[in-house]
C-alpha cells in the first residue's frame, strides 16, 4: 500500500506513529535532523522535509537554536486524522474483503 509513495511521506507516518505511541511526548523534543536520519538510514534533507510537514500542521514548533518540539493535543491530532484516512482509504477495501471471505466482525473479536 506504500509503493509509491515519496520517502518522507513514509518517514512522516513512522514519526506520526511514534507521537500517536508516545514515543515522541507532547512538549518534548524530537530528535535532530541528524540523529533521525541516522536513525532511519535516510537523507538529513528527507527528514528536514518531514519535520517540515509537521511544523506547517502546527504539530511541532521550532525553538531556534534549541530544538523542535511536539505541541499539546499533537498526539490526538494525529490519531483523529490517521483514522479518518483510514476509514476513508483503508477500511472500504478491508470491508469489501471481510465479505468476500465471509468474515463477520464476531470472528474478528474471537480471533483478536
């Protein structure tokens, strides 16, 4: 479901998961471009971008000279917009699937 799509769009959902997890806590620090990229065996300018997208969502703030910081309410922020698109992108083609194999929502919990 990801082929295809740019790096820092994948890069973007791991740190998305990371705060939704609490991994990266509302008022604390993400770890520098550098550190990241490291991290993730990616290109500091890939994780610039990233960081990018969250500081134009308003999700992190930039202290200069000090570091990029994860808002209050990022977390919940984020968990209601991965849902959306989950319900809206994901959950049609898993649903469409469940009927094709005749799976009720029942044996899901049974199973779970």
């Amino acid at each position: 479901m990801n082929q295809g799509r740019p790096v820092y769009l994948k890069l973007r959902d791991r740190i998305a998961a990371a705060i939704i997890e609490g991994k990266y806590a509302e008022g604390g620090m993400l770890p520098s471009v550098r550190v990241l990229a490291a991290e993730q065996g990616a290109n500091p300018l890939t994780v610039a971008k990233a960081y990018q997208q969250f500081q134009t969502d308003g999700l992190v703030e930039v202290q200069r000279g000090v570091g990029m910081y994860v808002v209050k309410g990022a977390a919940e922020r984020l968990r209601q917009r991965e849902k959306a698109d989950f319900l809206r992108s994901e959950w049609p083609e898993i649903r469409a699937r469940m009927r094709r194999l005749g799976i009720v929502p029942e044996e899901l919990l049974e199973n779970g």
